[in-house]
C-alpha cells in the first residue's frame, strides 16, 4: 500500500512549487504543446468539463475555450489561486483531495493533464472508479502523461523506486511524491481491464495523449 506520507507529502510539495512551477514546466511542455492541442480540440471535449488536478490553468485555458463551462479541481489552493490569473469566465475552481472523491454529478468530458503517473498502482481503479461516476453515458474522458523517455529527468527515491521520485524546491526543500510510468500499451491494457476502451498514442516524444470511453455501450 502507498502511505499516506507520501501522498501528503506530494500535495505539500505542489502547493509549495504552485509559485515557481510555471518557470519549468511552460518551457518544458511548450515544445509539445501543438502535437497535444491537435488531439485536444478533436471536438470530444465540448459541453460541461470537469478537469481534474488543474494546476496553475496551463491546459484550463484550452479547455475553457473549447468547452461551455469547466470545472477545475486540484488539491492545492495555493495552484489555484496561480490558475485564477488567467480570468476565465466559464472556469469554477474548487479544492478537492482527489485521493479521498466522491463526484456529485456529471460531465460530458473530463480531462487531466500529468496526474495519473502521481496515481500510485493501488489507487488506480479507485481513481478510474470516480472518473466514471463523473462522466455522463456518452462522455469521453483525455488525459496527457509522460512516456518512460521521462525518467531520465527524475531522481530516484532511495525508499521506494518503483514508485517515487525526489523533488527539490529553488529553495532547497526537497519532497517525495509518487511517479509511476506507464506506457501506453500497460495503460491501455489496465484500462481495458476495467472497462474503457482507450486509443493511446505518444503524440510527442516524451508525451502521451490518450481518448478513453466507458466500454459498454
Ligand atoms: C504535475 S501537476 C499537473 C498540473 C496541471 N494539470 C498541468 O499539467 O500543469 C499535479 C497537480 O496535482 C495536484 N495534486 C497533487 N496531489 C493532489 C491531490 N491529492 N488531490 C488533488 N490534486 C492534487 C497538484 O496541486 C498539482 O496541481
């Protein structure tokens, strides 16, 4: 079982990244940008969408151009207090612990960017349990991770390796936080597993764009 610890200390390192997080991750998730954009305006994200782990509003701004109303929830206010520069008119923001989620009601589609890789193996079908009471029958859900080629960025964690890494802040705080890579051909097959029917493709090195839907239909 993943502890605790590490998933507070995963939320606690966000929410003390929230400020400086721009700084590396616009120019490191530029370069792929139009490659991920291509598959996100394919017109399966439109209506009400739900985002989940929003951040600082990098991908909310896309959606909320393409969609009638978004709701975006992350765990740290202090990633959506930075989010909330962009003023976006159709966008509710609200704090939600993902780990601990029950959805109230339904989206046509629900997104999320860089978040399923701080999913650990344990959590997994739980989290894709509340992603389908979130969606209506018809919805689609798209998500972008990284692919393996990533890893060579990370630090490995000396206490768990398969599913850790070490983060450091520019101040020298250092965090442990769940990282978990999954190539497309293991997402797909896990998803398949539990009922969606995925197309997963690397859409820039480094990059995955998956489109899933509930299997029985
Ligand atoms: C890698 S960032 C991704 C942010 C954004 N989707 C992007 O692509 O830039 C991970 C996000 O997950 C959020 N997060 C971490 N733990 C969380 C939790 N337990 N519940 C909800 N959000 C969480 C963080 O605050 C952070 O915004």
């Amino acid at each position: 079982m993943t502890g605790n610890s590490l998933i507070d200390s995963q939320l606690d390192y966000y929410r003390a990244r929230a400020a400086e997080y721009d700084a590396t991750f616009v120019p490191y998730m530029d370069p792929a940008l139009d490659s991920v954009l291509e598959r996100l305006r394919a017109k399966n994200i439109r209506g009400e969408v739900l985002e989940l782990a929003s951040g600082t509003g990098y991908w909310t701004r896309h959606l909320s151009g393409l969609a009638d109303r978004v709701t975006a929830l992350d765990g740290s206010a202090e990633m959506i207090a930075e989010a909330r520069r962009y003023a976006l008119p159709n966008v509710d923001f609200r704090q939600q612990d993902l780990f601990d989620w029950t959805p109230e009601r339904r989206w046509d589609a629900v997104f999320f960017a860089h978040w399923l890789a701080h999913v650990p193996d344990d959590k997994f079908d739980a989290f894709w349990a509340a992603v389908g009471r979130a969606l209506r029958p018809d919805g689609v859900v798209e998500f972008v991770d990284v692919t393996d080629h990533e890893r060579r960025l990370e630090q490995k964690d000396d206490q768990e390796p398969e599913v850790a890494v070490r983060r450091n802040l520019k101040d020298g705080r250092s965090f442990r936080i769940v990282k978990v890579f999954r190539s497309p051909a293991q997402l797909e097959e896990r998803l398949t597993a539990l009922g969606w029917t995925c197309r997963i493709d690397e859409v820039h090195p480094g990059f995955l764009y998956a489109t899933c839907r509930p299997a029985a239909r």
